[in-house]
C-alpha cells in the first residue's frame, strides 16, 4: 500500500503567509525550516523544482518541511529572523517536533546564520546552506545594494548584524553543512561561506560540499545527502 501523500498546510504566522508540507507518519522526525533566497516566497518550496525534490525526500524522512515569505527579500532583517522563529514556534506546537534543522538558499543565509548564532529556536540542530550569502559588505556597488537598503530601513547592515562579523564564540558548539559550487559569480564562497569556514573549524562541526555549476546550481540541492546529515544530528 502507497503511503498517503503529504499534506500541504497554508497557515498565517505574524501576518507573513507560510507554507507547511507535513507527512502522513505516526511520529515525526523532526521540523526543516527552508530559509528562502531573493525573489522567493513560502511557496518557493514546492514551486522550484531543486527545492521540491529536497522537499519530497525529507517529507519521505518524517521531516515537517515548511517556509514562510518572511517579508520576502528581506536579507536577514530583524523582522524575517522573527518570522522564522515564529513559524518554527507554530508548527512545533501543532505537531509535537522536538528537532528543528535550518535550509538556507542564497540571501537565506543571513536570517539562518543570525538564528543559529542567536540561538532562537528552541531545539534547533543544525543548519545546512546553499550558496549561502554570509558578508553583506560585499553587496556595497552591486545591483543588489538598494534592495539591502530597503530590507534595513534606507542603510546598510552594521556590526554583527552582518553574519560575517560575528563573534566565532557565537557559533561554539553549533552544526552547519555548506553546498558550495565554485563557479558561483553571485555570491563567491572566497568572499562569503570560505572565510566563515576557516574562522568556526575550532568552535563549531563545519563540513562543505562542493557542488558544480554557478550559483545555485541544480547539484547543490542534494536530497540524499542532506537526509543523511540531518539524520546523524538527530541521532
């Protein structure tokens, strides 16, 4: 017999629409918060073909697979860090996950680094990022400096609201697994995930994956490999 497919919940959560995919299974594995990249939204999740592949195996798992738009491109603001928290607060009560995960695409890498550090989610595991943008110094003369100005109030994100200022100590004891692709042009990882790398080997369980292609690319969405690291951090 087929197991009964997932099922899709549309909720509201601090105003920002999100989108739930829950497995039908007598007990969960845990909860995976996609933390999505610009021009993306909660729906992202199942429309992007790279994501509902990821989406179809950690459902197949047992995982609660859920986004939210997050104010959309919002580039780590304060109010899309609270959107996630918000959201994985939810859906914790609705379904009874102990284990919380982070999947962070792109610009995504921001909010997932700032609630990893912070600590803000109760149960929260680890963190696992594709092409993850981590230094927001290095949008500064880019197409994508407004957009940041207009996420953060009409100014650039200073001190440690940008990932890549952070204290290591901030991160002691944390998981992350990067899916980097070094043709990546957009977001470079010697500019961005390379240099956070180095600094948290000492403080924190760091591993990379090397994917092909540019940013994003369809081989840095990797199903398999991303189930079997969550499930090692479940234990």
């Amino acid at each position: 017999m087929q197991p009964a497919a997932p099922e899709v919940v549309e909720l509201t959560v601090g105003g920002q629409p999100a989108v739930a995919v829950v497995p039908d299974v007598e007990e969960l594995s845990g909860l995976v918060l996609y933390v999505h990249g610009a021009g993306e939204d909660a729906g992202s999740l199942q429309a992007g073909d790279d994501q509902a592949r990821v989406t179809a195996r950690l459902t197949s798992d047992g995982y609660v697979v859920a986004a939210s738009d997050a104010h959309l491109d919002a580039f780590g603001n304060a109010a899309s860090q609270q959107d996630y928290v918000d959201l994985a607060a939810e859906l914790t009560r609705r379904y009874g996950t102990t284990r919380t995960f982070l999947l962070a695409e792109s610009m995504g890498g921001v909010a997932g680094l700032q609630l990893l550090a912070g600590d803000r989610i109760p149960g929260l595991l680890g963190m696992a990022a594709i092409s993850p943008l981590v230094d927001l110094d290095v949008i500064v003369g880019t197409d994508y400096e407004t957009p940041v100005r207009r996420a953060w109030g009409g100014r650039l994100p200073t001190g440690t609201e940008n990932p890549a200022e952070l204290p290591a100590e901030a991160f002691a004891g944390t998981s992350m697994r990067f899916y980097l692709a070094a043709e990546d042009e957009l977001v470079v990882s010697a500019q961005n995930a390379d240099p956070l790398v180095s600094r948290l080997q000492e403080v924190a369980d760091v591993s990379v994956v090397a994917c092909e292609g540019g940013h994003i690319d369809p081989s840095c969405f990797q199903p398999d490999d991303l189930a079997d690291w969550f499930g090692g951090l479940a234990g």
